[in-house]
C-alpha cells in the first residue's frame, strides 16, 4: 500500500525544509552530546586515520568527540545552510575536520568510516533503498557503516520514520554484512528500549 504521507513528505524535506527547522529551533533529534552508542563503538575503534563520514550531521557532537580524541580525517556533511554556518564556526580552529553544505545522494567520495546518527530516519521510505545503494558506494570495500537507527515504528506521521530489525536486516543485506544489529543497552533515557545499534560491513 502506498504511503500517502511519505509521498507527500518527499517533497517536503528537501534543503529548506531543514534550513527552517535550524533556523526556528525545532532541532527535537538533537539530544546534546554524542551518542552514548557511537562514543562505545569508537572508544574501540583502531584506526584514528581513517576516512570519516558523518552525513546529516546537525550539530555533529560525535565529530567533536572523535577530533578530541584522535581522529585526524572527519567530513560533515548537512543539506542545511544553516547548520552548516554553526559547524563553521564551532570547528573552526579543528583542521581534522572538513564541511561540507551539500546533499548526501550528490556526494561523491571514498570513507573507511561512515556514522549513522537520526539520518536514516529523517528518509522517507521511498529513499531507503537508495539511501543503502548511495552508503555503499561511499564506502570502501570492507568499510564500515556504524550508528544507531529506530528499532520501532511511530504513529504520527514522520520524520523520524521508524521501522524494524527485520526490515532492515532485508534492505541492508544485499549490499552490507551485518556484523551487528542489536537492541542498544546504553540509549539515552528518552530513547531506551527503543534504538538498535547497527555495524556494517560493505560487501
């Protein structure tokens, strides 16, 4: 069955879409700080020369963590002017990390590392397949595509757009081997019970 709300949501969510929410202050996916999930995931992490991706970034605190501690090749990435004019200025003094005001399907570009975090969910259903296509084609082979998506499907109309384990086990398949697709233990307390922490690797 066709989703008439994502239909009309396609539409809708392009760059100045996005540009007001910033610009009014409905920035509700924005919790304050990194990602408790991500942060675990990079404490670990090897490789602080790798190639990083952080698309649909918003305030980016997970790029502010990684330039804290070692990451030396960041890219962040936002269809919003106005986002984008706020990373300018908080990034400013870190030469690690490069911004870029662009859209995610246009971007060209070669990442070890990409960081999902309430990106996937701001898609309207229409454009996850693409979505997954155009996350492959920026990874490496073998890189990986780490974050956490929505493991629950929403009432009110999106964004955020949720979904479930299986599902996405099926859209990422094809392209990614799922090294790790699992309930997050550490969510923050608003989002607990409701986030799946996912690790995959390009095939």
């Amino acid at each position: 069955m066709e989703s008439t709300t994502d239909k009309h949501f396609e539409n809708e969510l392009d760059a100045s879409f996005w540009n007001r929410c910033w610009q009014s202050g409905q920035t509700g996916w924005d919790i304050g700080h990194a990602s408790p999930p991500i942060v675990k995931f990079l404490e670990s992490y090897p490789n602080k020369e790798a190639a990083v991706l952080i698309p649909g970034c918003g305030n980016a605190y997970e790029a502010e963590w990684m330039a804290d501690n070692g990451f030396r090749d960041i890219t962040l990435l936002d269809i919003a002017e106005a986002a984008v004019a706020r990373l300018k200025e908080k990034f400013r003094d870190r030469p690690q990390v490069k911004i870029i005001n662009g859209d995610f399907f246009q971007h060209n570009g070669q990442y070890d590392l990409i960081i999902e975090q309430t990106f996937f969910c701001a898609q309207v259903l229409e454009r996850r397949v693409e979505y997954v296509k155009r996350m492959a084609s920026l990874l490496k082979k073998e890189g990986a595509l780490v974050g956490v998506l929505f493991g629950k499907t929403f009432e009110m109309p999106g964004p955020p757009f949720g979904g479930e384990a299986d599902e996405y086990t099926a859209l990422f398949k094809p392209y990614f081997h799922i090294k790790k697709m699992e309930p997050c233990y550490n969510s923050i307390p608003p989002r607990a019970g409701a986030e799946l922490f996912i690790h995959l690797i390009r095939r």
